[in-house]
C-alpha cells in the first residue's frame, strides 16, 4: 500500500482472481494505477505468460516477489503432499517470479 500511496502502478499477482481484484481495487483506491493478474506461481510457464503480459505493456522497476502460504500442524499431522505444497509455493514461488523473462 505504500506504493499505492505514492502513486505507483501496482500489478497484483494472485491464484485467487477474487484476492487478486480485492487487492487490486485496495491499491487503487489508495491511489495506485492497479490491475490484478490471476496466476499460479508453482507453474513456471503461467509465471512467464502472467510476466510477458505485464512487460509488454510497460516498464517493470520494482518486483515485490512474496508469494507464501502456511501450514499448521506438527511434524505427525504433516503430510508430505502439504509440506511440498509449501515449498513449492515458498520456495519454487518466488524462484519462478525471479527466473529471466525472454522478450523483456
């Protein structure tokens, strides 16, 4: 929202297009110039279409890359299907957000 308030273009980028367009119309009302981009950030070629799309309508300056999610549980309740889900989003997330983008 600082951003926003400082008149930033702000580009939301969410898997939830419903969480994606709230935070887009927060930051616009906070002054941004916002639109919100629907995509999975575990899906490298998704990331690279999402990214492509934005770049070529204009100039990136600043990528705040924090996708992340959690899990509750402990070590017994954990299955090994929700803990790859975290890292894949944690980790592999923001690696396929900082991956080069051919044609930009």
């Amino acid at each position: 929202m600082r951003f926003a308030a400082n008149g930033a273009a702000v580009r939301i980028i969410d898997i939830s297009a419903k969480q994606a367009e709230g935070a887009a119309k927060e930051a616009a009302a906070a002054g941004a110039d916002a639109t919100a981009h629907c995509c999975d950030v575990t899906n490298p070629p998704q990331v690279r279409e999402t990214f492509l799309h934005i770049f070529a309508r204009e100039r990136v300056s600043i990528l705040v890359n924090n996708a992340g999610i959690s899990h509750i549980g402990t070590v017994e309740t954990t299955t090994e299907e929700d803990f790859e889900r975290v890292l894949r989003v944690n980790v592999k997330g923001i690696y396929n957000g900082c991956m080069p983008v051919s044609g930009t």
